[in-house]
C-alpha cells in the first residue's frame, strides 16, 4: 500500500490537540473502498481514541475526506473481506503499514454414502 505524505495542515492541527498518532483503517473486498480515521493521545494505541471531543471529531472527518479523495484504493474483490492500515506516528515521525485479510477455512471432507428415496 502506498503512503499518502500527511498534509503539513493536518498535522499542525493534530500537534494542537495533542494527537500523537493517526491511523487510516482501510477496508476493502466487496467492491467498495471503506475508511475509518482513528485519534489517539497515547503512543500506540490507535484504537482507544476519546469520543465525542469535537476537535477531534471534526479532524477525524477532515482526515477521511482528505485519505479518500487522494488515496486510489479501491475495495474491489471476489467477496473476501482484506484491508490495509496505516498509522502516523506524530512523535516519532514514522508510519508503519499492515495488511490483513480474512481467507476461507475448510473443515476436513466427510464423505458418506448416498442414499436414494423410492418414490
């Protein structure tokens, strides 16, 4: 997945409000791209973020719209849930990047012998 470079506004916005680390939740298999924008204050923990704080509520959608609209990911596949994430590390400067993916499981073949009804 290719790293968008983070806007220099969105991240001064972040540094006022104490965001230490943005992460980009991509998701993706059915046809449609889907995004989510997670917050956090605390190194590491992309998924813990407060609710509600209307700064960080109107960033986070500022942060959406933005990823979408420069981002070419596009969601298509057979059905088969896969998506990507990215976090920006605002202390650190790093972003790291995963991929995950859900793929089918098969239970071992039970093989019997076939019955035919009269009728």
């Amino acid at each position: 997945m290719d790293v968008l470079p983070l806007p220099k506004k969105i991240y001064d916005q972040c540094k006022a409000a104490g965001i230490t680390n943005i992460g980009l939740h991509w998701s993706g298999g059915g046809g449609d791209a889907c995004l989510y924008a997670s917050l956090s204050d605390c190194v590491g923990d992309t998924y813990h973020q407060p609710r509600g704080i209307a700064a960080w509520d109107t960033l986070r959608e500022e942060i959406e719209n933005w990823a979408y609209n420069e981002s070419d990911y596009c969601g298509a596949g057979d059905g088969t849930e896969y998506g990507d994430d990215v976090v920006y590390d605002l202390v650190n400067h790093k972003v790291t990047t995963r991929s995950w993916f859900h793929k089918p499981h098969y239970d071992p073949a039970i093989t019997n012998v076939m019955e035919i009804q009269d009728g």
